[in-house]
C-alpha cells in the first residue's frame, strides 16, 4: 500500500495528488515491465524541464518544507 499523508492543513487541491500518483505509478509500472519509460512520458518531462523557470518559487523542491513527520511509518 502506498499513502501519500502529512499534508499541512489548508492544502489546496489535494485531489490533484491522487490523478498525479495515479500517473507516477502507471509509469513505473510501464518501466518496470518493459524497462523503459516510454516515448509520451519523455517527452512530457522534457517539456516539465523546459518550462522549469516558469515555475512558482514557493514549489519548487528546495523551497517546500517536509512534513514534520517524514521518515515515521503509517
């Protein structure tokens, strides 16, 4: 079982977490069958990589805090 917790509250959209994981896991999934990623997924992270500088400050990896319970099992 995966769960994705420790969100703080007020966190907008957390139904876009679902559909995001959903997507992640049906890749991995992908890779881990066949041992490639697949030619929409390279190119939907090759276009991610390109608009990087677009992104808000506040999401991006360095900027956004861990939860405070990161590391304890569920």
């Amino acid at each position: 079982m995966l769960r994705n917790s420790g969100w703080p509250e007020g966190v907008k959209r957390l139904d876009k977490v679902d559909s995001t994981w959903k997507g992640i896991l049906v890749a991995l999934k992908q890779v881990v069958e066949t041992g490639d990623v697949g030619s929409g997924l390279k190119v939907k992270y090759a276009l991610m990589r390109a608009f990087m500088w677009a992104m808000p400050t506040g999401t991006k990896a360095g900027n956004v805090p861990e939860p405070p319970d990161i590391g304890q099992a569920v």
